[in-house]
C-alpha cells in the first residue's frame, strides 16, 4: 500500500481515508529519459538559452545527466557534464549551510543580533520604536525587513568588501518591520556572508571552501571566475532584440554569499547527494562535513507561510502546496511527492533551478547561460513525471514494536466484536471518548457491512507511534488508522475504522 507524504495523516483524521494509490507501471530512468530531454529541450527552445544541463541525482549518485546547446556562442563549444555555470541565487543554500555549520561549531547562535558580528549594523536606525532588531535567523529566512532586491542585488557582485562595509555602516531603508512578513532580500545574505567571515576569521569564499566544497570533492567548484577553466566556462548571455548579447563577467566580490558560486554538474550532484543523504534519520556513522541532523534543519520553514500551486505543467491540476523559506530553500509539501526543498537562481548570464525530494531520496537540477532563464518548469515537470513512473520510491518507515503489538490487538478486538483484547492496552481518555458498549455497536455494523477480516496489507506506518493500515474483508475492505499515546508503556489514544467504498478499492 503506498500513502503519499504525512498528508495521509491528516486526512485520516478528518474522515477522509486515502485509499491505496493506483501503483504505475515502473519504468527505469533510461526509459523515461526521452520524455524528459523533450522536457528540457523545449524549454531551451522557448527560452532561448545557448545551452544548459540538467540532471537527476537518485540513490546517493547522478544517476541522470545531459548537456544540450553550447557553453559558447564564440567557438560553439557545446555543453558537457563539466562546463562551468553560476547557480545565483542556489548559492544561498551553501551559505545557510555555513552559518548552520558555525553554529554546530560553537562560533555563532541563530538567535545573536546580526550586530554583535557585524558592528558597523549597531548606529542602524529601525522604522518603529518598538521593531526587534535583527537576528541571525531573520536574515537566514529573510524576515529582516529589507526591501526585495532581485535586480539590484545581483548587480553588486563585483562591490567591494570595503565599500560594503560603508553601505553596512551607512544605514539601510526598511521596507518593513523585522520579523512582520516574508520579504525576499540578496543584501540580507551579503550580510550573512560577512557574519560567516567575522566569525570564521576567513573569507567567506574561503570558509565555504574548506568546509563544505573541499570536502565533498567539488573541486572544479568555486567564487572567482576569472580563475575558471575557460576551455569549461559557460559564457553568460542575455536576449535582445532577437538575439544574444555577452553579459559582462562579474568577478567575485561582497555579494558572493547570495549568488556567486560557480560550479559543474558533476560537482554539483555531489552537493544534492550529500543533502539527501541527511534523510533518514538513523543510527550509522554522521561522517559530515557538516552533521545530518543539521541538513535536515534546513527543512524548517519557520516563518510566514503561503499557499501556492506546484510549479510545472500538473500546477493547475495539483494540490495546493504550504510554502515557507526554510534556510536557503524554500519548502513546501506536495500530496504526490511529498516534502520538497526548491530554490531558483536568476543571474545576468545565468538561470538555474533545483528541487530536492528527500522522503524519496531524489533532486532534479538545471543550469543554463542564459540571463534569468531559470528551468523550473521542466525539473518539476521532471519529478512529476518520475513519480507517475513509478520511480519515485517512498522511504520506508519502519513498523516499530509498540505499533506492531497494539495493531495485532486492535485486529484481536474487531474478531471479537468488542474491546477485551485491548484490555490494559487503552489511553486513559479512549473509554471517555467511545464507551465499550458503543464500539461493540460499531464493530458489529462494520462486520454486518464487510464480514470478517481474515487478511491484511502491509502496514503504512505515519512514525513510530502511529500507523494507517487496510484489512482485506469478506465483502470488502476497511481503512484504519492507529495513534498511541505518549505514554509508558504506550496505550492507544485513537482507533479509528472506515469501510472503503466499492470504487476506491
């Protein structure tokens, strides 16, 4: 039986059990991969993008990968697995990462004022007397009340350090109060990188380095360009007036931590390997560079959420999603592939896309040279396209020993008809609830409708104390869910029975 993502949870307990999903004919990624080359291909094409790569990382390796176009409209050079692309702002989630790592390092806490590492923030005048001033944590979710600063922002790549020490010290205009709302904010994560860089005593270019990139092995990986490979470099183009035009190079300066990471394909599946590999928790060597259960914190949007529709063809016919930016992602649910990590990066020169399916262990990325050509449709029209082929594989949540003894007892108690079999194994509130002789009726009406139940599916555990589950009857089927209580030992808090109608079977 396959429950998609935590949302089978929920709709359990609201009276609306999912039913078994249809299982796909499964398919190899070999199979599918000239519908997603079609995919990325008529993006390019619509687009207008010179070249790009696209790829898919799936059991701890790039199981998929692909370059079309050309990484130079000069000599026509086309794009390979090791052309050299800059990924804007899915810099961002490498600098979220080196806080996060700072902090594991005893350097920094998320809840310090930005001010105590960076001092020239201290003379800032706030827009109300009573706003918070700025954490760490405000700038990492970009609740810090700047202005949005797309354009403006990528374009301060190449300041200076020391002239972005002046703009720090000369005060920033807000355009809210901190900690009020969401505002998306490139001079928030410039300032991260110099928070990175007081409190490492590196550059932040520097400590990204060496605690992150040289450890993973993304050796081609880096901030300065102008020390790229030219022979592997993607030039940076924009469209215009019918045609392409050179961006200028941006060389590395004080916005590096919001956009300036440049990187392969082959370098950078090492990266989306590394954070998938944070899921799930469990108990084998945490061998870093940076510890699991602080990857998997980057899943925590904690601020301001949204309500919005996937990104991709299927976004119109899909679920709504819950969003929130987590750090240096933004996160959301999806009823088909479950938890989602997602960032764009928009660039003068460049456009990338990335999306992370941890609870299948599996990330879809893109980078083309093309100004702002972020291929978000086609990497999520991708995944969809996965999961419909049945390959995306669902994490297996084990059925732990207390799910298992109170599940065996509840299907003890629906061949008796009554509650017996559970004595000793019911919370304090399940009788208050449901008295004994009111669940013997229930019970009996379920039998009257569907007979005995002499058969069961495999358990679809939610967690360890809590799990869905579907017996097979005489004359149907009936969908449960199980909740135990936070008690020792555990008891049952909730039984909950429903006969799955004749079309849902």
């Amino acid at each position: 039986m396959r429950w998609k993502s935590g949302f089978a949870f929920a709709l359990l307990f609201a009276g609306a059990l999912p039913a078994a999903a249809q299982e796909p004919a499964s398919k190899t990624l070999d199979q599918l991969a000239p519908q997603i080359d079609r995919l990325f291909a008529k993006y390019q094409a619509d687009q207008h993008i010179p070249g790009l790569v696209y790829g898919v990382v799936q059991d701890g390796k790039l199981a998929y990968v692909k370059g079309v176009g050309v990484q130079s409209l000069t000599d026509n050079s086309p794009v390979t697995p090791d052309s050299l692309f800059r990924i804007a702002s899915m810099t961002k989630a490498f600098t979220a990462l080196a806080i996060l790592k700072l902090r594991d390092d005893g350097r920094l806490r998320l809840d310090d004022l930005a001010e105590d590492h960076i001092p020239e923030m201290k003379g800032w005048t706030y827009p109300t007397s009573d706003s918070p001033r700025i954490r760490i944590r405000d700038l990492l979710q970009h609740v810090a009340g700047f202005v949005t600063d797309d354009p403006w922002g990528d374009r301060q790549q190449v300041l200076p350090q020391e002239d972005f020490t002046k703009m720090i010290a000369a005060g920033v205009p807000f355009s809210r109060v901190p900690q009020s709302q969401h505002e998306y904010s490139n001079f928030g994560y410039a300032l991260l990188g110099r928070i990175i860089a007081n409190a490492s005593g590196m550059t932040y270019a520097g400590y990204v380095r060496q605690a992150i990139l040289t450890p993973l092995g993304m050796t081609a990986s880096g901030f300065d360009v102008t020390k790229a490979p030219k022979a592997r470099y993607a030039l940076g183009y924009r469209w215009e007036n019918g045609r392409w035009s050179p961006e200028p190079e941006m060389a590395d300066g004080a916005f590096n931590a919001m956009g300036g990471l440049q990187v392969s394909a082959n370098d950078y599946a090492k990266w989306v390997a590394f954070l998938l590999s944070a899921w799930p928790a469990r108990d084998d060597a945490d061998a870093g560079p940076v510890k699991r259960s602080t990857v998997r914190e980057i899943a925590q949007g904690l601020n301001f959420v949204s309500v919005t529709n996937r990104t991709g063809a299927s976004g119109a016919d899909a679920c709504e999603l819950s969003s929130a930016y987590g750090m240096g992602w933004r996160v959301a649910q999806d009823c088909d592939l479950g938890l989602t990590l997602a960032h764009g990066g928009g660039y003068p020169g460049y456009g990338s896309h990335v999306m992370l399916m941890p609870d299948h262990g599996v990330g879809v990325f893109a980078l083309s040279n093309r100004t702002y050509a972020g291929p978000s449709a086609p990497a999520w029209d991708t995944a969809v396209a996965m999961d419909r082929a049945g390959l995306l594989e669902p994490r297996t949540v084990p059925v732990s020993p207390a799910v298992a003894e109170a599940y065996a007892a509840a299907k003890a108690a629906y061949a008796a008809g009554n509650l017996d079999p559970l004595q000793g194994r019911l919370a304090m509130n399940f009788l208050m609830d449901r008295s004994a002789e009111n669940w013997a009726a229930e019970l009996a009406a379920l039998k009257e409708e569907v007979g005995e139940c002499p058969a069961d599916e495999p358990l679809a555990p939610l967690g360890a104390m809590s799990t869905a589950f579907r017996l097979d009857c005489e004359k149907g089927k009936l969908d449960g869910v199980l909740l135990l209580a936070p008690t020792t030992p555990a008891t049952i808090q909730a039984l909950r029975l429903r006969v799955v109608p004749l079309d849902k079977e």
